[in-house]
C-alpha cells in the first residue's frame, strides 16, 4: 500500500494529522486515543511491518 492511500484511510477512520517530523508524519487517533508516526514517501509502498504497527497503534481496519 502507498503512503498517500494509508493516509486516505486514516482520514476515513477518524484519524488527524498532528504534525510534520524529521522523516515521519504524526498522527493521532481518535480511536485508541494515541499518537504514532507514518512515514513520509508520497509514492512508494509501505513495507507490510510498518503497516502492520500504524495498524495496530491506530486501531483501524483495513
């Protein structure tokens, strides 16, 4: 799954944007009620552990 799709979902699921990092994205979840970080690459794929993590410290469904 490419970055900008993931981020499309978590707009879908109650999820915000909070702030730029260094190299990653922090977010915030509505959901579980914590902050995490998704990288910042537009285009390429997220690798399937990195979004098995944003998954589980999100608590969406995909």
């Amino acid at each position: 799954m490419k970055t900008k799709e993931l981020e499309r979902i978590l707009r879908g699921q109650k999820c915000y944007f909070v702030r730029h990092g260094k190299r990653h994205d922090v977010w915030y979840s509505t959901i579980t009620h914590t902050h995490f970080p998704v990288p910042r690459h537009g285009a390429k794929e997220v690798a399937d552990g990195t979004l098995a993590d944003i998954v589980s410290q999100s608590g969406i469904k995909i």
